[in-house]
C-alpha cells in the first residue's frame, strides 16, 4: 500500500474506497517532468465522512466544490486528496482581473515563431492534474466561462486559434469558495452544476486534537489543551459575531507553534500569529483576553515542547 494512504486506513475510511485509489494511481501513472507536482501537504486533513465523500465523487470522475467559513480546512483537504490521488497539483488564486488568457494560456513569441504560452488549466487537463480553484467566487463571469466545457461531460478545452484538447482521464478539478469576503459574488448555477458541492464543517475538538499531534508530536498534553482550547474559544466568538475571523487563523496558529519550538515565548508567538491578525484596536483587546487566559505570559519553550 502506498504510505500516502494509511492515514486513510488510521481514520476508518470505506476500505473499498482506499482500493480504489490504490488502483487509480497505478492507472495513471505520472510523467516525469511534472513529478515536481507531487507535493506532500504541510497540513494532513481529518474528518473521515468528508474523505469519503470527496474521495468517491473523484473517483466517479466529478469535480468538486468546498465551501464553508474560514479555517474549516478546504484548501487543507483540496491539497490532501491531491496527495492522495497522486496527482500533480495545478493551483489558480482568482481575482476580479483573473482572465480566461490565464487559465488556458496566451500568446507569446519564441524562436522567432508565435507560439501558445500554456496556463494552468491547460497543462492540468494535459498531464492528468488535479486543479484547485482557489476562490473561485472571485472570478468575473467571463472568465469561468471557459471553464464550463472542461468541467461538465465535454471534458475538452477549445484554444482559439489552436487545438482542442480533451482532457486527460486523470484530470479533476477542485474549487474552494469563502462566503462574505471582499470581492465575491454568488456563483452562476450553470458553473455550480459542474460541481458536487461539500459544505465544510467547523473544526472541532477532535479534528484539533489529529492535527496537532500530527504536526507536533513533542507537544505537552496541557499545552496541546491549550492551544486547540484557544482556537475553539475564537471560532465560538467569531460564531457569535463578538469578533471577526481575522484571527481565526489555523494556519496562524500552527505558525505560531513552530516559532515556540525555535525558541521564542509562546506568548510573543501568538502575538505574532493571531493578536497582530486584528487590526481594530477594540477587537484586538478582546482577542488578547481570550489569548491571555490560554498562554500565560510567563510560559517558556519548556511548557509547550519536552525537551
């Protein structure tokens, strides 16, 4: 079994489901010069029902949809499954100046010739990758647009003024979207279609637990209760709109933690990686008291990591 895939086994998912991938993989085998895109996550992912849905949606050659609140891990599990797959990994961030040039590729002269510079959704489709969509709400309308035949039955790309291309059988595409963030608008139902959709759920005490010990097997059991004690006590804030999620920030608390296991106070640490996410004075206040009764100032590197 390939090792990628026993923390599948470790949380329980559908023993078929695993054989499966197995025998996707060994199907598709990946070229050589885009083995660079075969990247390990920093981040695993837990949350068994949500493997098991997203595994067998790209099994059944589906693309899929995350969608959710901040920090409840959709780009964490879009890199996972591409890992998983062993696929190599084609990531696109939109913005409202995100041109359909980008995605399938551009002009550009070379050797004397004009010839197609290839954008991302183009070499995804030709070597067989896994395409994240990140923020795909972000996009203006014309720009998906082209997406449309690449991700419904057609499964082509028309190149204007060149070939089209059908996609490789391997290709699967992931799109992850944020509700309420500056710049996004609701998703055209001819684009949502394409998808099945997985609505993230929020982290909790168990899925904290996996990650962390996971990411820092050396932590100190009454740390390790603090630190996801932390994270739980803003996520419940932000729920309740005491706070905004600028500091509901996983990514910033791991952070955080590495920068403890150099050697600097995890108090200083935290600082850096959720107070200073706030940048209104009251609402960093309150963030700093939520902080304080979780990591005590007079904490050391010796309080959160055994020696």
């Amino acid at each position: 079994m390939r090792p990628e895939l026993q923390f599948l086994r470790d949380q329980q998912v559908n023993e078929h489901l695993i054989q499966e991938v197995e025998r996707y993989s060994e199907s598709y085998p990946v070229a050589e010069e885009v083995w660079g895109r075969v990247v390990k996550p920093s981040i695993p992912f837990y949350g068994r029902e949500v493997l098991e849905m997203a595994v067998s949606g790209l099994l059944q050659g589906e693309n899929l949809l995350l969608t959710g609140a901040k920090a409840t891990g959709k780009n964490v599990l879009a890199e996972n499954l591409a890992y998983i797959f062993g696929r190599p990994t084609y990531n696109v961030s939109f913005h409202v100046n995100t041109s359909s040039a980008e995605l399938i590729g551009t002009d550009t002269f070379r050797n004397n010739e004009v010839e197609l510079r290839k954008g991302s959704i183009y070499q995804c489709a030709q070597y067989g990758g896994f395409g994240i969509l990140d923020e795909i709400n972000m996009a203006k309308n014309d720009a998906v647009s082209v997406l449309h035949a690449t991700l419904d039955y057609r499964r082509s790309i028309d190149v204007p003024g060149y070939d089209k291309i059908d996609l490789h059988p391997a290709a699967r595409f992931i799109g992850t979207m944020n509700y309420g963030y500056a710049g996004t608008k609701e998703l055209n139902e001819a684009l949502v279609s394409r998808f099945l959709v997985i609505d993230m759920p929020a982290q909790s005490e168990e899925t904290l637990t996996y990650i962390m010990g996971e990411m820092f097997p050396d932590m100190k059991e009454k740390a390790k209760e603090q630190w996801i004690g932390l994270f739980l006590d803003l996520q419940l804030k932000a729920e309740n709109a005491e706070i905004s999620t600028k500091s509901l920030d996983l990514r910033g608390l791991i952070a955080a933690a590495r920068t403890v296991r150099q050697g600097l106070k995890p108090a200083l640490a935290v600082q850096m990686g959720i107070i200073n996410k706030c940048f209104d004075i009251f609402e960093k206040e309150i963030v700093r008291d939520v902080v304080m009764t979780r990591i005590p100032e007079e904490w050391t590197k010796g309080d959160v990591f055994t020696e």
